[in-house]
C-alpha cells in the first residue's frame, strides 16, 4: 500500500473511532473540504468542527468497497450509517476525492448519496 493509501485509511479509521488527533494529523494546514451543494470548509480548525456532526450520536460504521490511486489522487468509494440523534439511521454511499501533498490529505471532495 502507497504512503498516500496508508494517510486515507488511517484518516477513515479515525471517523471510525472519532478520533480527532488521528484525523486532523492526516490534513495539511491548509486543508480543504467541499460537499457539492452542501458545504465548503477550509483550514483544520473548521475541519475539526464537524468531525463530529451535533445530528448524529455515535460512531459512525464506516466501510471502504474501493480505493484507487493516481498521481497525487486517491479515490475512496464506500459506505456510512450512522445514528441520527432524532431516531433511525442514516445510510447512504459516498466517493471521496482526495488531493494529496507530501503524504497529507491537502483537498477533499466527498460526494454523498442517501439511501433510503
């Protein structure tokens, strides 16, 4: 496995656990997060806000179906459920497109589909 594969798997291990530390020491500082249509965050300080989302309780179950490389480019496809603070559970499918520098998650692009 690539350092850059090695950086997205740990970065998906620490959601898995809600680890911030593990999290936030995959970003460069300078990181950014976009959600086509949704959000658009930049910088670890807002990153690590929403780590943990006030909707949800929990952690969230995380699986990784794919996970393929080009240049600096690795693209993450998968599932998520998580627990709504509200009742029941969402559950939906995602790719993630993460830029990479030096070995650190410089851009992330995550494209979210809710199944119901």
């Amino acid at each position: 496995m690539t350092e850059n594969k090695r950086t997205v798997q740990k970065y998906m291990d620490g959601f898995r656990r809600s680890d911030h530390e593990a999290i936030l020491s995959c970003l460069t500082e300078d990181i950014e997060w976009e959600m086509p249509g949704a959000f658009r965050l930049a910088g670890k300080q807002a990153f690590d806000r929403e780590i943990e989302n006030e909707a949800f309780v929990g952690r969230p179950a995380i699986t990784v179906s794919r996970m393929t490389e080009e240049d600096d480019v690795v693209v993450a496809e998968g599932s998520v459920r998580s627990e709504r603070k509200s009742g029941g559970f969402l559950n939906g499918v995602f790719c993630d497109v993460f830029v990479m520098q030096r070995g650190k998650i410089k851009r992330l692009t995550s494209y979210f589909t809710e199944l119901k």
